[in-house]
C-alpha cells in the first residue's frame, strides 16, 4: 500500500511550517521608541512654548488647531509604523510614548494650574 491511497488517512500540513514565512521578526524596540516618543513630544511643547513664549499659539489664526497640530501628525506617524511588520515595535512604542506624554503632561499642567491660581 502506498501512502497516497485515498482510503487512508491524510497528514495535516504542519502549522509551523506554513506560519513560519508570515511570522518574520518584528522591527524596532518597544522601550525605545516609548522613550523617544514622550522625550520628543515634551521637547515640541516644552521647548516650544518656553522659546515662544506661554500664549505663542495664541496669536495666529489656528490659535486653537495650533496646539493640536503636532499630536495630530505625531499620531498618524505612530499609526503608520506600527500597521508596518518592520516597524510594528517602533510604532507601538511611540504609540505608549503619546500616552505616557498626556498623563504626565497632563499632569504638569494641572500643577501648574493650581500654582497660578493660588
């Protein structure tokens, strides 16, 4: 008998084989790309508003978007990478990174807030 017959019971295709071309390493570091992430975002803002002064967007037609604008392109960027298999790592990192930015930053302000009121 061979082992074609169809009477027979047929072997399953082996699972690790077929996954192992879709289950390529991931690229970039997750830690990394947190800390990067936060570090840049507190750089453009802190940064930002120390240079320009506290009401800087404040002067401008997009007084209020102005703000917004990099969270908003920071935010599709960290989209993008981390859809990518390369770079899903990285991507998620700065994803973490954007939300540790508004809990700590978040933070900061509402400091900040309370100091000036009192």
């Amino acid at each position: 008998m061979s082992e074609d017959s169809p009477d027979g019971p047929q072997k399953p295709p082996d699972p690790p084989q077929q996954n192992a071309r879709r289950s390529g390493p991931r690229g970039g570091s997750l830690g990394l790309g947190a800390l990067v992430g936060a570090l840049a975002l507190y750089a453009v803002y802190v940064v930002g508003t120390m240079a320009r002064g506290p009401y800087a967007w404040s002067v401008s037609f997009f007084a209020v978007p102005a703000a917004f604008i990099p969270i908003v392109l920071y935010l599709a960027v960290a989209i993008v990478l981390a859809v990518r298999r390369r770079t899903s790592l990285w991507g998620a990192g700065l994803l973490i990174g954007l939300g540790a930015f508004v809990l700590l930053g978040g933070g900061l302000c509402i400091s900040l807030l309370v100091q000036a009121r009192a």
